[in-house]
C-alpha cells in the first residue's frame, strides 16, 4: 500500500471516529435533530378522535346535571321569595288594617275615659249627697251612748253646744260607731274613742251642729277633746288630703282658711278672700305672704283708724257748721 492510500485511509478513520463521538458540544448544537432524529414525543401515539367525543359527551352530561341542579334550587328560591312576598304584602294588609283599628279604638277609650271619669264623679257626687246631712264626731268616750245612740245624742247636742244652738228639738235619724281600722286595732283600740257617726234628719241642724263648734274652738266633755266633722267620701277625702301641708304653713302664718266642697282651698287675708283648686297655687301665694300676719296687717289698721277719724271729724264739722 503506498503511502497516498495510507493517508486515505487514515483520514477516513478519523471522519468516522469523530461521528461515532463526538465529544463536547455546545448547547446550540445539542438542540438542533437532525432529519432522521426520533423523541420520545414522536413515540406518544396521538388520541383517537372518538376518545375525544366520548370525554366532551361525559362532560356535557355533567354539565346538564349540574345545570338541572342550579335550575331546581333557582325554582325552590322563586317560590320562596313568592310565598314571603304573599306572605309581606298580608303582613302590611294586616298592620295597615290593625292601625285603622287602633286608631279608632284610642278614639273610643278616650271617650270611655271621659264617660268614666264622669260617672266616677257623678258617682261621688250622689254618695255625698247622701252623706250631706250625717256627722262624725271624734273623741266621744265609748259606751256612754248605751244602747240607744239616738236618744242620747238627741239630749246630748244641745246640753253640749246650748239649747239655743238650735230653734227645735234635733232629729237624728240614726247614729253609730265606726269599727276600728286595721292601723288603730293594735294601738289601744279598746281604749281609743271610736268615731260616732250620725244622720241628721234636717240638713240645717248639720250646719247648726258644725257652726256652733267651730264658734266655740274647743269643745270639751269629760277631759275628752270632742270634734266634729262633716261625712266626706273618700275621693273627697284624697283631693282634701293634698291640701295639708298648705295648711300647715297657714296655720303657722295664723291665716284663717277654710275648705270648700267638694275639695277647694279657701284663704282669708286682710280683705280679701283667695280661692285655690289646686296645692300648687295656694303654695306659689303663701310664698309671697309675710310670716308674721300681725304685724302686715299694723298698717292697715292704722290706716282704718285715721279714714274713721277723718270721718267722724268732717261729720262733726259739718254738724258745727
């Protein structure tokens, strides 16, 4: 073999040596394939189309299920807010029609109040008419009437407040004692005057009886304190009862005052007479009263005293002249 040929061959090995390795490469060259190169992409065998039908089907059907399902809860939800709106619209129908009926009825209890409130007084008023002419009498000592109230109180008026306290003999028509209430029974009641009430038969003689009493200020039979008072009912009673600490400041002020039927305050002062329905006002005029009455009402008198010598004076000079 020549040496030509040698290098031939030589040259050959090497072109094959360097394909069958071929060493270190880049990253460039390792990303390019060849015509002839196979991956294993190329080996993955591509899906059949009736696969692919058959998983679209499987999720159409899912889809409707599902779909059927929002459907029915959608309904169920219609005819809910079908009933609560039924349901809100009688709601407003009834309230609607039961403010009507309140606002009626409010109409009608005030007129019951009122129609009340005026057979309560009428009520009150026809019991104390009924009482107009009875008496209670305060510290009388028990069981000197004896058995016969009536008798003994008929003899016993007139030696207490004079024979001539009254122009004829007094007429009771009854009389009795008031059993002890419930706060007295444990105080002594067997020893505490009970209350003798009685019903005069002429209403004047009742007024005979009080004024007689208030005339003579203290009136008193064996050691005992005796008061008498006119029969009230007990509403009449309560409204007079609002006026005592009224009272009070005025008896403290040494102010004659006196309660007038059924239940107003009536004030003497000076000259001049004040009517009061109410606590309230009475209190606001004591306020504005002098605390000592006595010495307020010096100057006045004083003045009465120079008018009367001005006038017994100008009658004398007239009488000269």
């Amino acid at each position: 073999m020549s040496s030509r040929q040698h290098k031939k061959k030589e040259k050959k090995d090497n072109t094959d040596s360097a394909v069958d390795d071929p060493g270190p490469a880049s990253e460039a060259d390792s990303t390019l394939v060849g015509p002839n190169t196979h991956t294993e992409a190329d080996n993955v065998t591509p899906p059949d189309n009736s696969v692919i039908l058959s998983a679209i089907n499987g999720l159409k059907s899912e889809f409707r299920s599902q779909y059927k399902e929002v459907l029915a809860v959608i309904k169920e939800v219609k005819e809910d807010f079908s009933t609560f709106t039924e349901r809100l619209t009688e709601a407003e129908s009834r309230i609607s029609q039961a403010e009507d009926d309140i606002s009626g009825l409010q109409g009608r209890v005030v007129k019951l109040e009122k129609a009340a409130s005026d057979l309560a007084s009428a009520l009150d008023m026809a019991e104390c008419r009924s009482r107009r002419s009875n008496i209670r009498i305060l510290g009388l000592p028990n069981g000197i009437e004896g058995n016969n109230p009536v008798k003994f109180l008929e003899s016993w008026l007139p030696q207490l407040l004079g024979a001539d306290t009254f122009p004829a003999p007094v007429i009771i028509e009854r009389a009795h004692r008031l059993p002890s209430s419930g706060k007295q029974a444990g105080r002594n009641a067997s020893s505490r005057p009970k209350t003798m009430i009685l019903k005069l038969l002429n209403y004047a003689d009742k007024e005979r009886i009080l004024r007689a009493a208030r005339d003579r200020g203290t009136v008193m039979f064996q050691d005992q304190h005796i008061m008498f008072f006119p029969d009230l009912s007990s509403e009449v009673l309560k409204q007079r009862k609002r006026f005592e600490e009224v009272k009070l400041a005025l008896r403290k002020r040494k102010i004659k005052y006196g309660m007038i039927f059924p239940a107003k305050l009536l004030v003497i002062f000076g000259d001049r007479r004040h009517f009061f329905d109410s606590p309230e006002e009475a209190g606001k005029f004591i306020v504005t009263l002098p605390e000592n009455v006595r010495e307020a009402e010096q100057p006045t008198r004083i003045i009465k005293l120079i008018i009367q010598h001005i006038f017994f004076w100008l009658n004398g000079h007239n009488a000269w002249s």
